[in-house]
C-alpha cells in the first residue's frame, strides 16, 4: 500500500513557533528570574546586617550598665555583709536604667542573695547554676531562659572589685542578671527600632519563604548553646521590573497569534485524527476506525490496521474467556464425573465379588446380575454423553438429513417414553399434537431430533414427582418452524441457574440433582443438536411451579427401563448379638450391597437414607458402635452430619464412604473428623478391615 506523505508545513509550523516561544520566554523567564533572585538575596544578606546590628545596639546600654555595676567594690562588699538596704537605695534604683523586668544577684557559690522584680516576672530564683559556670569562663554573657511566664532574655556578668576592670585578676565575688520578659511588649519595642514586623517561633517551628518578603531568623539559645526560640523579621520587598513585563506582554501576544495559527492547522491536520486513534485505543470505537480509515496519507492505513486488530482482539477475548470459564467448568464437572462414574463402579465391582466369593441360590444370582446390568447401561450412557459431548466440541458433528413423517415419529417417541414412567410416581403425561398437521414427511436428522425430545422429556419426568408432563407440538407454515414445548410441573430451576442451564460442565446442585443422579451434560448435548438442526431453545422456569423448554427447527417439507431394584425398608434392621452398625446410604443399590456383604457376618445393621436421619440415629441410640457414612446425600451431607454428631458422640467411630479419592478430598475427610474411609467401588477386604479396626 503506498503511503502519501504529509505536508511538512504542519510540522514546520508548530515547531517553528514553539521554538520561537520558548526562546523568547526562557530569555525573559531567566532574565527576571537571575535579576530577581539577585536582588532578592542581596536584600536578605543587607536586612539580616542590619537586624543584627540593631539588636547589639540596642542591647548595648545594657551590658555597659552591667559592667559598670559590677567592677564596683561596694557590690563586692555587699555580697559578703548583704546589706539589703545599700542594695535598695542602690541597685533596685537602677531597674529602669537597665530596662529590665527584673534584677538578681547570686554569691560566689552561685546561691541566690537577692532580686529585683517587676509584675511581670513572679519567679524568685530561676537563673541555673550550669549559666554562671559559663559566666566564670566569658565573664560577661547574654543568653536565653524559658521560665513559668515565657521565655526571657539574661544578661549577666560576674562581680570584681573596682581595680580589676577586665575581670580577669580576681576571681568572681558573685553573679549580677538583668533579664527581659519577651513578651508583646519587647516585641513591639523591636519592631520600632528594626521597622520589620517579629513573629515569635517555636524552636521546632519553620516558616516558608515567601516571595515578596525579606526574612531573617534571630536564635534565642540558653546558656549551652541550645536553641529554645525564635524571633522573625519580616519586611516587605518591593522590587518592580517593569520593562521585563512589558516585554513579557508582546512576548505573549505574539505566542497568542502563533497559538491560533497552530492550533487551527493542528486541529484540521493533527488532532482530530488523534483523537481518533485515542478513541480507538481506547474503546475500539467502530466508528473512530471508520472515520480514520477515511483521511489522507498513515492516518488512513494506520485506521485499517485498527480495524484489523479490533477483529483479532474481539476474537482473542472470546477466545480467553470461554477458555477460562471452561477451565473452571471442566475442574467442577472432572469431581461430579467421578461420583456419577463410580457410583454404577460400585455397584458392578461390589456384585460382581459377591457372585464370584459367596454360595448363591438362583434366584440371588439372577438378581445380582440385573443389577449389574442395569448400572453398566448407565454407565455406557455416561460414557456415551462424553464421547457425544467431545465430538461436539471438536466439530465432528455433522447433522443426517433424511425423509421422516413427524407425526409417526412423535407419536412412537410418546408412547416409548410414557411405559418408562415409574408407576410409583403420580404424574399425567400428555401428548398435544399440532392443530396443523403436516402436509408432507419433513427434511430432518431423525436421530438428533429424537434425542432432543427424549432428553428433555426424561428429564421433565425424572425431576416431576407428581402433577403432569405436556408434550406439545405446532406446524409454523408461516415461519417456516416447528415448534416443541416440554411443560412439567417438577421442582423448578431458580432463575439465577437459568442462563447456565444449557451451559457444558455445569449442573444445578439441589437434594433432587444429587437424587437423581447424571453428569447435567443432557442439556448442553441438546442444545447442541438444535443449533446443528438450524434452531434456537429457551427456557421458563420457576422454583416450585415448574419449568417450561421451548425449542423450535426449521419446516422443510419433501426408552430406557428404569433400574428395579428389590425394595429394603428404611431403618431396617438385621438382628444379632454383635456390632451394631450404622450406614447412612441414600443409593438403595450400594446399601443392598452392604447388606450382602454383611449377610454372613452377623452384624446389626441400622440404614439411614441422609444426612440428618444419620442424625438423629446416633442421637437417640446409644447401641450404635459404628458409622459408614456417605459424603454425598440429599437434604444433609456427610460432613454436614459429622459436625454435629462429633459433638454429642466424640467417640463414635464414623467412616466415610465416598466416590470421591483425589488427595484433596481425602485431605478434606481427615480434616472434618472421620476416623477412616473408604472408596467407592467398595473393596470387601478393605471394609471388613475397618470394620474389625474399629
């Protein structure tokens, strides 16, 4: 495909004028910004001199007062006498030359003598011992205390006699403090001499710089160096760089022209078929593709190969995620598939060695070959529903058109089901034939038409105990149809199920699926043959009322037996004096084999048909000595009736019995409590092994 190139005077454009730009403003950007920041610092470096130089000059009247006082030979002598009425007329005189809050004056041995206060300063003694150490060293000091009232500026010196004025030839007669509460008014006192506006700060406690304002930080240490405060100066910086802004404005005014010429090409040129392309990573938009694969040049082609992808992709996600829900699909129908396989195993294999290891009467022979009959066919239908349900998956499903006469057909297929009911059950089966018959044999596959109707007919009467079943027909002349209703009046499948009903490797579990048995593959294989015939099923169904499939083939003119088994009646009870057993088994089969196996061993043996009779058994019959229990039963499970046997009969020995055997489920049977179990097909010799185990 030949590509046609775009015009380079979109590109030129746009980059031209951004270029142009960004030179323009970076000059300007770094010429404000370097001026700026120049004269930003040089303001801080001038005000912080500045701030400092004031806060020694306005403490300097302070410390020459207190250098004077204390090279004085009468304070020397008043440190020894502690006259307190010289240090009255004196010292306490001088309280407001110092401008301080307070006067103290401490002995050579650093103990308080006497003070000087002010209201604001209520403390007697509060100047600290390790101060006047740093006192002996500098002589003269000024530092910083946190008191009960706030925090307060020291200014101290050590006291000499007259004839030592550097301090330096005697040692300290004592310690003399005048010291400074600041509070508002020190403050406001220091915003006039400074003109700056103070804010006091915590000595964790920061400040961001701001851009209009210069800032200094003044540290309030104590006498160790560490820091208790902060004072803030701030003063306002006023600088204006007006040229630089009107050149800032043409600058800007010539983007603006360049922006408006830019974006009208980019728009037309650029964007939009950007845009597409984002709608159409995006969202896969249909339409984004199409309207790309309608402009000029790689916008048009990069269009088509979206399209192409978007197909791929749609195939690819459909592809995925009907591998993922078959994966779990497969993983729950593999566990049902062993317990539907070996629940007939059990029955075949258990039979079998009874025939083979014990002396039996004809009568019992015939009847224990039955059986095994009956489970083989069920079993060979089991296997048949998966090679059925594999040769459909793999596409090996071709539909057999011949030439068949519909009303024969349904009326054998009627009358073939109708002897398969159970007499046991109390339902009517009703055949409503089409008002319209057939004008001529029809074009169908005889057979996968006949397993549809018997699939779903079988089903109708296996989950309807009593009430009816109506099998209904109708030629559709007009539509070309043939439309099916299979009606039952049966338990119902719960709506949640509906949209997975006709779905491969899923069941609807309930007492009655787990009674009745079956991979649920009758569904999926049916729905199967009616897509091959060219027609589409559905489903109405409600919990408790019953359920209602619709299904309808194109127009286009030209049983099984069920097992019988000899009934056993529930508890029923072989007497003797030795163990007394318990079997919670709902398959009549599989019990009839225990009790064969049994026969000669002269066990008592008690049945239990679930869960919660199993129960009630071991609750009220303190005989019972042993339990095999099923782990798959209708209204309660086996773990469901471990967990609340185990409680009440911590002793009794219980034994599962189950079809399952992965290393999961056995893992799973040791945790929920079971002394032992045991698989199914059942091995004689294993259960006579646990049985004299426990």
């Amino acid at each position: 495909m030949t590509l046609k190139k775009t015009s380079p005077k979109i590109l030129f454009l746009i980059v031209s004028s951004s270029i142009v730009f960004l030179m323009l403003y970076g000059v300007l950007l770094y010429y404000i910004d370097k001026t700026e920041r120049a004269a930003y610092h040089n303001s801080v470096e001038l005000f912080e001199s500045k701030i400092n130089e004031l806060l020694l000059l306005e403490s300097k009247p302070i410390l020459t007062a207190l250098k004077n006082d204390t090279n004085w030979d009468e304070f020397v002598d008043f440190i020894a006498t502690r006259n307190q009425t010289w240090y009255d007329e004196t010292i306490s005189n001088e309280l407001e030359i110092y401008g301080a809050d307070y006067l103290g004056v401490y002995d050579k041995n650093k103990n308080f003598i006497t003070r000087t206060p002010t209201p604001v300063i209520k403390t007697i003694d509060f100047i600290p011992k390790r101060a006047m150490a740093v006192l002996d060293k500098k002589r003269v000091a000024k530092f910083y205390l946190k008191i009960p009232e706030g925090v307060v500026e020291v200014t101290g010196a050590t006291i000499h006699p007259s004839d030592d004025p550097l301090k330096v030839k005697t040692k300290p007669f004592g310690y003399f403090f005048a010291v400074r509460l600041i509070n508002q008014k020190f403050i406001k006192n220091l915003e006039k001499i400074t003109t700056s506006k103070i804010t006091f700060l915590k000595s964790d406690e920061n400040k961001a710089e701001q851009r209009h304002i210069v800032s200094t930080v003044y540290s309030l240490e104590n006498s160790r160096g560490k820091l208790i405060g902060k004072l803030l100066f701030e003063r306002k910086f006023d600088v204006y760089f007006e040229n630089t802004i009107r050149i800032l404005y043409i600058i800007i005014a010539v983007f603006i022209v360049y922006l408006v010429v830019s974006i009208y090409y980019t728009q037309k040129l650029v964007y939009r078929p950007l845009y597409l392309v984002r709608r159409a990573l995006q969202r896969g938009s249909l339409s984004a593709i199409a309207e790309l694969k309608k402009t000029s040049g790689e916008f048009s082609y990069i269009g088509k190969l979206f399209e192409e992808n978007n197909n791929q992709k749609i195939a690819l996600i459909k592809a995925k995620i009907k591998a993922e829900e078959g994966d779990l699909l497969k993983a729950s129908f593999l566990a049902n598939l062993s317990h539907e396989i070996r629940t007939p195993m059990n029955a075949i294999n258990g039979f079998t060695e009874l025939i083979l290891n014990t002396e039996l009467n004809d009568a019992e022979r015939i009847e224990y070959l039955n059986v095994i009959q009956k489970n083989g066919q069920n079993l060979v239908s089991i296997i048949d529903d998966l090679i059925e349900m594999s040769k459909i998956d793999a596409n090996q499903v071709a539909p057999n058109f011949t030439e068949i006469n519909l009303e024969s057909c349904i009326e054998e297929l009627y009358e073939t089901i109708k002897v398969t009911i159970p007499k046991k059950k109390r339902l009517k089966f009703k055949l409503h034939k089409s008002k319209i018959p057939a004008a001529y044999n029809i074009i169908t596959d005889e057979i996968k038409l006949k397993q549809v109707i018997i699939n779903l007919l079988t089903n109708a009467i296996k989950y309807t105990e009593e009430g009816m079943v109506n099998f209904k027909y109708d030629i559709d002349e007009e539509n070309n149809c043939i439309h099916f209703t299979i009606q039952d009046t049966g338990s119902g499948i719960d709506e949640e199920h509906h949209k997975h009903v006709f779905d491969r490797f899923k069941r609807v579990e309930n007492d009655q699926s787990i009674a009745v048995g079956g991979l649920g593959l009758g569904l999926s294989i049916s729905k199967a043959y009616i897509e091959i015939l060219g027609g589409t099923i559905s489903l109405d169904s409600k919990v408790g009322e019953g359920s209602t499939f619709y299904f309808s083939v194109p127009l286009k003119y030209a049983k099984k037996e069920a097992i019988v088994v000899k009934p056993i009646r529930e508890n029923e009870i072989v007497k003797s004096d030795n163990k007394v057993i318990l079997i919670a088994e709902d398959d009549n089969i599989n019990f009839l084999l225990f009790q064969k196996m049994m026969k000669d061993k002269g066990f008592e043996i008690i049945r239990a048909v679930n869960g919660l009779e199993a129960v009630d058994i071991c609750v009220n019959n303190s005989n019972i000595d042993l339990v095999l229990m099923d782990i798959k039963m209708p209204v309660m499970n086996g773990f469901e009736a471990i967990e609340r046997i185990r409680p009440l009969r911590p002793h009794l020995h219980i034994i599962a019995q189950t079809a399952y055997s992965s290393s999961e489920d056995k893992a799973k049977i040791e945790k929920a409590g079971f002394d032992d179990y045991i698989t199914k097909p059942l091995n004689r010799e294993r259960l006579f092994e646990l049985i004299n185990k426990y």
